[in-house]
C-alpha cells in the first residue's frame, strides 16, 4: 500500500479576521510530486507556509509520515523531514555558495541515504562550478538551484517548492523540471506550488487547483491534462 508523506484534513487559515485559506484537504505519497496551482493570490504560499510550522492553521489536520504536526513548531517540524524552499529564493546574497549550504547541513541519525555537499553538487553541478561565488551573483536559476540544494542539506523526506520557475526564462525552467524529476526519482515527496501550468503538470502525479482559498479541482495529473477550460477558468492561463 502507498505510504502517505504528507496528508492534509480541513484546513482552516486566517489572517486575522480575514480568512485565505478554507477546507484544505490533500494527501501526498511518497516519492510523489502533488502539484499546488492557483492564480495570484489563491492561498498557495499561506498553505505551504502553514504545512511547513510558520503559520498556525485556525481548524484542521496536517499528518507527516501519520504523525500530527500542526501545533508544532517550524524547527520540530524541520527535524521530522519537511523543508521549504520558499517563495523568491531567500537565499543569502552576501554569502558564498558553499556557505549557504553548509548553514543548511543538518545530520540526521539513522537515516540511510543522507544529503551532503557532494551528494548536492553531484546534482547541481553549476553550483559545484561557482561554489565560491558569492549567491548574490549567480543568475535567477542558479539561485533557485542553490535555494532546493539549501533545502536538500536539511536531509528532507518532504520538499515543499513554492514557485520555483518563477522569474525564469523558459530555458532554466526546463533545467528546474528536470531536477525536480532527479528528486522525485530519488523518492522525495514533493508539493510544488506553480503558476506554470505546463511545468507543473509536466512532472506532477496529483493536481489540486485552489481558488480563494478553495479547493476547486483535485485529481491525477492525466484527468486535469484532459479538461483543457480548467487553466483558463481558474489559473489565467490561455
Ligand atoms: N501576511 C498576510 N496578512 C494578511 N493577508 C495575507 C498575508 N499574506 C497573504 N495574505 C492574503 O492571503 C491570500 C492568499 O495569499 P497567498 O497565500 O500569498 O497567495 P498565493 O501564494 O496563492 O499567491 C491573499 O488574499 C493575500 O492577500
Ligand atoms: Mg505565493
């Protein structure tokens, strides 16, 4: 039976007053990517920032590897195998390549096949090439390589991508796809946010569209590629 990495029940997320998110309910399996789409404003981020500690849902369930995690703290649920790769990057400009992944590295004990610099550059190798560059310097795509392989560092079972092709021109985004595929090969578990319908059902096993803060279509991947009104319904893509 699949093992369920990351499933989601009736989430609830508020602003204040001001709901953005209402009755989420996902679930990921493992060595799956599920897709996130929306338009500008749809509650992706507020979804995957709450899946990943830093914001607290008002109503609901978030289960990693079936344990409860939704009132515990970004650092707890860190350790327990979920990493952000967050929106624009946020990676250190002022520091070197190799010293934004080394303040990543966390070693995790008993887990076998663990991520380290060479594992990390072996996958990216641009940024093995430019390790000592400082991170402010590198282009759009390599800084979004750098920010996943600050992520990797962190030995996640869960990656949370929220926007990666953003930015980019057609090119790099292509290179993103193909890492995301090297991850999903390597059995990392993988929500991607987008608002690149063609990437993101390129390398998607599951799609859950939101719209204000609802779900407005969830299925496979294949089902939501044959419903070609859907991205101009919902995601403003024509
Ligand atoms: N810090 C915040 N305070 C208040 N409202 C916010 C905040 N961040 C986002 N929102 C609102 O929540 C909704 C969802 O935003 P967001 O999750 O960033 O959308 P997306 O990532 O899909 O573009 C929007 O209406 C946005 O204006
Ligand atoms: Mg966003």
């Amino acid at each position: 039976m699949a093992t369920e990495a990351l499933s989601v029940n009736n989430l609830e997320i508020c602003y204040g007053q001001s709901r953005a998110v209402n009755q989420l309910s996902l679930t990921l399996e493992e060595g799956c990517v599920l897709a996130l789409l929306g338009r500008n404003g749809a509650g992706k981020s507020t979804s995957l920032n709450t899946f990943a500690g830093l914001l607290q849902s008002r109503r609901g369930t978030i289960k990693v590897f079936g344990r409860q995690v939704e009132r515990l703290s970004p650092e707890a649920i860190a350790r327990g195998g979920v990493r952000l790769v967050p929106q624009g990057r946020r990676i250190f400009p002022s520091l070197t390549v190799l010293e934004n992944l080394q303040v990543a590295e966390q070693q995790v004990a008993g887990r076998s096949n663990s991520w380290n610099l060479g594992r990390v550059y072996a996958t990216f190798g641009r940024l093995k090439e430019r390790m000592r560059q400082r991170a402010g310097t590198l282009s759009g795509g390599e800084q979004q390589m750098l920010a996943i392989g600050r992520a990797l560092m962190g030995n996640p079972r869960i990656l949370l991508m929220d926007e990666p092709s953003e930015g980019l021109a057609p090119m790099i985004v292509a290179e993103v796809a193909q890492a995301i595929k090297t991850l999903k090969a390597d059995r990392l578990s993988i929500v991607l946010v987008e608002q690149n319908f063609n990437l993101a059902l390129d390398v998607a096993d599951q799609v859950v569209v939101l719209n204000t803060g609802s779900v407005v279509c969830a299925g496979s991947a294949a089902s939501v590629r044959a419903q070609p009104d859907l991205a101009t319904r919902h995601l403003g893509v024509f």
